[in-house]
C-alpha cells in the first residue's frame, strides 16, 4: 500500500533523495570521526545510536494511516 498519491511520488522521490545522500556520505564520516576519539567498536555502537534515535525520530513524525480509511472495502 503506498502512502503517496501518484501525483506527488515525484516530489516525494525528490524530497528523499537528499536524505539517501547525506546518509551515504555521513555515515562513514560519523563512523571515522568516532573511530578517531575512541575504537572502532565505539564507533559501530555511537552509529548504532544514531540511527536507532533517527528511526525513533522519523516514526513518531511519520503520519498514521485512518483505520477507517479501507480502500479496498
């Protein structure tokens, strides 16, 4: 089931792009840069951290689907 009318899957392609690119770049410079101050290991968990806080983030954001909305009724 998508969430996006198809008239707005364009802008809605556009808009998350450029989070697909921060995160290609960002994460193995979060990963180096924790690396650095710590282990590797601590690097991999501080990562863990901010990604689980990103999700916990973006579902509480994210909109509901209306139970009452069943399109397939």
């Amino acid at each position: 089931m998508a969430a996006t009318p198809a008239e707005r899957l364009g802008q809605t392609m556009g808009a998350a792009e450029p989070g697909r690119e921060l995160g290609d770049a960002g994460g193995p410079l979060i990963v180096a840069g924790a690396a650095a101050a710590t282990i590797l290991s601590g690097a991999f968990a501080a990562l863990a951290v901010l990604t689980a806080a990103a999700a916990l983030a973006v579902h509480r954001t994210a909109p509901r689907p209306d139970p009452t909305d069943n399109p397939t009724a």
